[in-house]
C-alpha cells in the first residue's frame, strides 16, 4: 500500500527520474514535521487544505490507520459481532476521516470473508472535507479502484463537523465507523458527541453497528468509552463489547519502500537521543489502540 500511494503520487506530478522523485520526497518534510507537531497534543490545529500536507499524511499514517480499522474487524469477526457484510449491499458512513484509510481497511477485510456484500456504498464524512479533495482522490485511484470492482463501489463525500450541536444526519447504514477523531476534541466536546452517538443509537435500525477506534494514551477519550459502553450494556436493545490493543507497524505486510526511509521519514528502534535532523519524522514503531463496537440487536 505504501508503494502503491507513493507510485499514485510520482505519476499525478510526472516524476519520473530518481532525482525529482527524491527532490519531492525531501521537500514533503516540512510538511510532516508540521503534521507531527501538531499531533503532539489534543487541542489539533492542522491546515489540509496545503496539498503537500495531504500528501505527507498519505505517506506517513494512512497505510497503518488502514491496518487499524482491518486489525479491530478481525477481532470483532472471532467475537461473532459482525452483523453486516451478509447482504448484496452494505452501506458504510466514515466519520472524520480525512484521506480514507478505514475504507482501504474495510475493503481488505471485507476480501478475507468468504460471504461479503457485492456492492459497496460509502459517506467519507469530514469536517475538512473540500480540503482533503485530492488525498481521497490520490488514495482512490492508487488504491481502492484496485481493490473493488469500480460499477460496484460509490463512495461520497460532505462536510460535518461531528462536535457542533446539530444531530448527526439523518443514518441509513449498516456500519458507522469513527476512528481517530474523538481524540481531537476537548472534553466538553466529547460530551455533545455522546450525546449524539446515544440518540443516533438508539434511532438507528436493527443490526446497526457502531465503531469506535482510537490510539491509547488520552484518558478522556477512554472514559468517553468507558461511559458509552456502560449504556450501551444497560440498554436491552444494545450488546457491546471492546479491548485494547496493538500492532507492529514495521512487521506489517505493507513495507515502506526503502525511497521513502532514504528521503523522507526515519525508521528507528534504539532508544538513543533523537537528532535534530531526526526531529518529526520517525516512523512509529507500534500502535497502541482501544476500540469499542455497538450493535443494534436483530
């Protein structure tokens, strides 16, 4: 995958020798270290809108945030809470999801299953949606128009901001994911989507599941779940479940193409002091991650 969106990015901008291909790859580093920085505390502040930000966040967190949602299917289809993909059509909304990394993790679990939907309809909802434009489109067409028979996939796009007041829109899916985007709210915030994701719960239609992945290591979010797991048990309609967990970014079948660790990003394991040229752009070793699912029951 990360050969893939790297491949995508050389051809949209008509790299074709080593030297401009590596002159692009140092010059997205700014741009990371930025992106890095920011991610540094809850209170994120990022413009998207810079084409060159999109595509250092490509390069750098959209291949493991794919394996993320894929990781947590897996574990969810061995506690037999997967009540969807059984029919012809499944019908998925991504809330703030930038780029789209959780449809590439859907798709590639979706193609582990022996009986999976033959069409696929999907909201990549956002509250930076017209930003992130060309991510979706670099990610679609190096990735997902291989993936997924091209007549039998839509994916739309709209903007929403999921921590404004108003109720989350009018919800028809079978699954309803947010993943890495509860984190990026203060803790009033949090409250207001609680509150939205308790009534969009309790209005949706049975077998309705609710995902909600996040990275460990912010305790208001994990007692964001804690909460909503609470109710979610003391309702009769409801069955949750969830754990934490991780994975080893480095031992994912997804390499980093050696071009990417020669002129962008630094891929390290020793605990020895960062150097300032080093500063924002080590590659994460693992990801540690906590993640809640619930369903409607039949």
């Amino acid at each position: 995958m990360h050969n893939k969106i790297l491949c995508e990015l050389f051809a949209t901008h008509g790299l074709k020798d080593a030297e401009s291909q590596a002159a692009y790859l140092q010059s997205l580093k700014p741009y990371a270290i930025q992106i890095w920085e920011a991610y540094q505390n809850q209170a994120i502040s990022i413009d998207y809108s810079n084409l060159k930000a999109q595509e250092a966040y490509l390069l750098r967190y959209f291949t493991p945030y794919s394996y993320l949602i894929s990781t947590v299917l897996g574990d969810m289809g061995e506690r037999g809470m997967l009540l969807f993909g059984h029919d012809d059509l499944l019908k998925v909304s991504v809330f703030g999801c930038g780029p789209g990394p959780e449809m590439a993790g859907l798709i590639r679990h979706l193609k582990t299953i022996s009986k999976r939907p033959q069409m696929l309809y999907a909201r990549m909802l956002d509250v930076a949606s017209d930003a992130w434009s060309h991510g979706r489109a670099i990610a679609h067409r190096g990735i997902i128009s291989g993936e997924w028979d091209p007549s039998l996939i839509q994916i739309d796009s709209a903007h929403i901001d999921i921590a404004s007041e108003a109720p989350f829109p009018d919800q028809d899916a079978d699954l309803l994911v947010f993943q890495n985007c509860l984190n990026e709210l203060n803790s009033e915030k949090q409250k207001t989507v609680e509150v939205k994701l308790r009534n969009t719960l309790s209005a949706a239609p049975t077998a309705t599941t609710m995902m909600l992945i996040e990275q460990q290591g912010y305790d208001s979010t994990d007692e964001l779940l804690r909460r909503l797991q609470q109710w979610a048990n003391e309702t009769t309609d409801l069955y949750a479940a969830g754990q934490s967990g991780s994975f080893d970014c480095w031992d994912l079948p997804d390499r980093i193409p050696e071009l990417i660790l020669q002129h962008l990003f630094v891929r390290r394991r020793d605990r020895s002091p960062v150097q300032s040229h080093e500063r924002g752009l080590i590659l994460r070793s693992k990801v540690k991650y906590r993640w809640l699912t619930i369903a409607k029951k039949p």
